[in-house]
C-alpha cells in the first residue's frame, strides 16, 4: 500500500528520504518500514489487511536537507490496502 509524504499544505512538495515506520495497533506487528522515494512515496505490501495501524514518518538527517518533526500515521488497512498523506512541519 502507498503511503505519500509531503511536506505542507501550501507547497504540497514531495519529502525524499522520509523514514516510515508502520505497525499494527494490537500486538505492534511490523507492517511497512522503509524511506520515501524522490516522489515522497514509500509502496509495500503486508499480509495485514483489515488491521488498525499506527506509524510515524520522520525526516532527521541533515545530509538529506530539511529536518522534519515526526508525523503521526494512522488507520485501517483493507484488502486494497493504505493510502495515507501525512504533513510534515520544519524542525528547524
């Protein structure tokens, strides 16, 4: 499932290099973890379909650019699977 990482509203531009970290709410299974690609994407798949799940998505790494504070994820996956925008705010 795509998870998509921009960094505002205003601009909408795309964070590369976001790290991802997704879980399931019950148990705290690793559903996704990995870095956004230069369109701000992370794609995966998961064997938990219709599962509540919690994640943060962070940017703190000064050699990619803008830092970023965490950035909260939160849902349900189904069989389609998840798509999320998460807003990410400077930390600088």
């Amino acid at each position: 499932f795509p998870v998509t990482i921009r960094r505002d509203a205003a601009t909408g531009a795309a964070v590369q290099n976001a790290r991802i970290r997704i879980t399931t709410d019950v148990g705290g299974y690793l559903v996704l973890e990995g870095v956004t690609n230069s369109s701000g994407v992370l794609s995966g798949t998961t064997e938990y379909a219709s599962h509540a799940i919690t994640g943060t998505v962070r940017r703190a790494t000064a050699a990619y650019g803008t830092l970023y504070k965490p950035g909260s994820i939160s849902g349900t996956t189904t069989s389609s699977g998840f798509s999320s925008t998460v807003l990410l705010i400077s930390d600088e």
